[in-house]
C-alpha cells in the first residue's frame, strides 16, 4: 500500500492508535465513514498518510462494535516498558486472558503456497531449528501456568506433520494438562497415511484445523501453488474413519476464491458428522501474500458475501462477534437442524441472553455448542460458522490487539497476541524481530 492523501471524511467513529506500514512506529489513528464505507486514517511524520479500509457499511460496523463483554485480564502479565504491540508477554496492559495459544513447532512446510502469512517453506532463507522435546514441554508449561487447562491449544508451524514426534508432542500436552489440542495442517499427510488420524487420536487431538480454501481445482492452484482438492477429501475421509472432527480454515481472498464461501458451508453441512465448523479467514498481508487484489476483503465483506451465497440460511446479522475478544476481531454462529431444516442459533437468543450467559472467568471462543446444548436438546448438533478478523501494519488497532484471546507462545514464557506475532513492515520485516521482547 503506497501513501494516501487523507481526504474529507463524513464522521469519525472513533480515535485510535496504529502502527506505520513502512517503519511500525505507533501513530495516532482515526476510523471514519465516507458515505457508508469504513476506513482507517493515519499519518507517519516520517512516511505520510495513509489510508485502509475496514468495512462495507458502517451500520453493521457499529452494531458489531456495540457488543461490549466484560473480560479477565491475563495471569502473571509482564511490565509494560516500551508500549504496545512491542511489550507482549502479554504484559500489564493486556485486557483479556488467553482462549487459544499457538506452539510453532516447526518452519517446514510439505508445500510453498503463495499465500502464507508465515511465508514457511520459503526458497529464499533456510528454516530455523525446530525447538527439541524440552524446549516444547517448556512452551507448554509456561503456557499453562499463564491460563489453565481450559485453554486450547494448536499445535502449528510451517507444517506440523513433518515432524515424526508429533504423537509424542500431542501426548506431552496431555500429559500437562491441557484437555484440548488441534493441530493446524494442510492435511497432505493425513490423507497420504489412512491410519494418522487415528494415531493422532490416540494421542489424545480434539480435533484438526484443516486448510480447506474451496472446492474447485483453479482455487488450489492460484492459492497452494498445485490442485489440492482431491488431498483435502481424502484427508477428511481419514479424519471420519479415525473419528476426528475437522474444522474447514478457508483463507478467503477477493478475486479468486470469495465466490466459494456459500459451497463450502453447504459441503461443511453436508459432512456434519466429520465437520465441526468452518473458520473464514480473509487473507491479511503478513509473510508471504503474493495475490493482493487493490482493497482486501474484510470481516465485513465476508460476513455479507457468505449471506448472499448462502440461499437465505444466514443474513450478515446472524454472525455476531465471539465474547472473549474485541467485537471487531471475531464473529460467529452455530447452525443447528430442526426436522431437517436448517438455521442460525443466534435467531432462537437474544442478545442479552447471549451477554449474560457469558463467563469472563472461563471464556470460550464460542458458547454457541454449549448455547444449543442446554437450551436446546431437541436439536441435532450443529456447525459452528467463524470470521476471523485479522489485522496487519495496513488495518492494526491496538485498542483490538489489547483484546486479543488468540496468542502465540514465544521463548522466555511469552505468550504474543497474534496479529502482533505476525505484524510485519511493507518489506516483511516482522516486529518481532525489530525489539518485541518475543
């Protein structure tokens, strides 16, 4: 993104802080409306203004921010010393306790996809040692005396899979406590090995966090670099075999794969028994983003585009954002099954119902399941359906990364929120790298 002359807006919504794309310095920032599209504005003394957008319209943008849950602060935060995002620990400043920690456990990747936010598998720069036994007992036990065993755990990378210990891995996260951990892969190895799942369940996963961006070939090619769609099946048939549930993570970029978001939730449907949920994610520029349509769809875009493809199941309001994090970072719904039709839990609540069944103190990244399951047992189980609203150095409101439930655990017992894990400047330089105690 070049820098913009900021020009006339028709009200600001809010001020805010941001970081330059260019350097990451923290400038001040502002959210405003011109007619019904939302954008960020911002200045660097040294690089210029710029400008982002954020959301289609700006009634739905302010219905999303006028949810308002109470939230824990984190255990055993850490001095805030230089500000935020380059104090994360989380430190002092940090509102909100972990609801899911990632552990890298790898930078190799079994694929080069043009699309990954942690460029792995790069041909430019060698992997970085993989951390050993004892260094991932210890991420796992900084992890737990920072949030409990009702944190979940992914266990991601690169690619998880290529590593031959990750039974081993799974197991030793059991074994100090956590109840649930998901593994986060592409699935080339779950479908090449018909009987992985089931050592992985043995082992003790919740469940697979499975890459799944459509259901053409074309789609694969331009995102993964080669046609992974008959990968992708055999992986879930596995998963079904080993009795795995699988979530669909669809990284959702605007001119290649947007129009797919509708058959991937009927196919999710179709699958229910092996299918848990599905989590749209709009492709945000960290790591390696080689497709960059002009304006990057959004939380917003994605929430009225699946509606309009979903054949009237869902409407842009039936998604409302998950309580455990800022309202604009996460939005979801459960869909369940009544004599053989389907609809939006969130149409059968209110939203003061929603609010007040909420627990700050044990938070979840959806109460939905559980919603349906004690208001309703009449009903079938469902598909949990998720947005997820990441921010890069373009779109990064540090009054969200504040927020944030979903952390990253780094060395010395650091857990990182993860948009500021993978922030990087306009030349990929992530600030991690650049003084984050990380």
């Amino acid at each position: 993104m070049q820098p913009a002359e900021i020009t006339a807006t028709d009200t600001v919504l809010n001020r805010t802080e941001s970081v330059c794309p260019v350097c990451l310095r923290v400038v001040g920032a502002q959210i405003v409306t011109e007619g019904r599209v939302v954008y960020m504005e911002k200045t660097c003394p040294e690089h210029g203004a710029f400008k982002t957008y954020l959301w289609p319209d700006v009634d739905h943008y302010r219905w999303m921010e006028s949810f308002q849950f109470p939230g824990v602060r984190p255990k055993k935060p850490l001095p805030a010393e230089q500000g935020c995002p380059r104090d994360c620990g989380p430190c002092t400043g940090h509102l909100r306790q972990a609801t899911l920690v990632e552990l890298e456990l790898t930078h190799r990747c079994n694929l080069r996809c043009p699309v990954c936010f942690m460029a792995a598998g790069s041909a430019q720069k060698a992997a970085p040692p993989e951390p050993d036994m004892k260094a991932i007992e210890g991420l796992f036990r900084a992890a737990m005396a920072k949030t409990g065993p009702q944190t979940s755990i992914q266990l991601t990378g690169g690619e998880p899979t290529v590593r031959d210990d990750l039974t081993d891995i799974v197991r030793l996260g059991r074994k100090i406590g956590f109840n649930f951990i998901e593994v986060n892969t592409n699935g080339v190895v779950v479908a090449k090995d018909p009987g992985y799942a089931a050592r992985l369940a043995e082992a003790g996963i919740s469940g697979i966090y499975l890459q799944f961006d459509g259901l053409s070939p074309d789609v694969y090619e331009k995102v993964r670099g080669e046609d992974l769609l008959a990968v992708k099946r055999r992986a879930i048939e596995n998963c079904r075999a080993a009795g795995v549930q699988v979530v669909l993570a669809m990284t959702v970029i605007g001119g290649i794969n947007e129009d797919q978001m509708g058959a991937v939730l009927r196919f999710a449907l179709e699958n229910r028994d092996v299918v848990a949920g599905i989590a749209y994610q709009p492709a945000f520029g960290s790591g390696r983003f080689e497709v960059a349509p002009e304006r990057r769809l959004t939380m917003g875009d994605v929430a009225f585009m699946l509606a309009a493809q979903s054949e009237g199941l869902l409407e842009p309001y039936d998604l409302w954002p998950l309580a455990c994090s800022h309202p604009l970072c996460s939005s979801a719904t459960y869909i369940v099954e009544e004599r053989g039709v389907f609809s939006p839990l969130t149409r059968r609540i209110t939203s003061a119902e929603y609010m007040e069944l909420y627990d700050p103190v044990s938070p979840q990244g959806s109460i939905f399941p559980d919603i349906a399951a004690s208001r309703f047992p009449e009903l079938d189980s469902g598909l949990s359906v998720v947005v997820m609203g990441y921010m890069d150095a373009r779109s990064m409101d540090l009054r969200r990364l504040r927020e944030c439930s979903m952390l990253v655990a780094g060395p010395e017992g650091r857990l990182i929120p993860f948009c500021a894990y993978q922030l990087t400047d306009m030349a990929g330089n992530k600030i991690v790298t650049q003084g984050c105690k990380a």
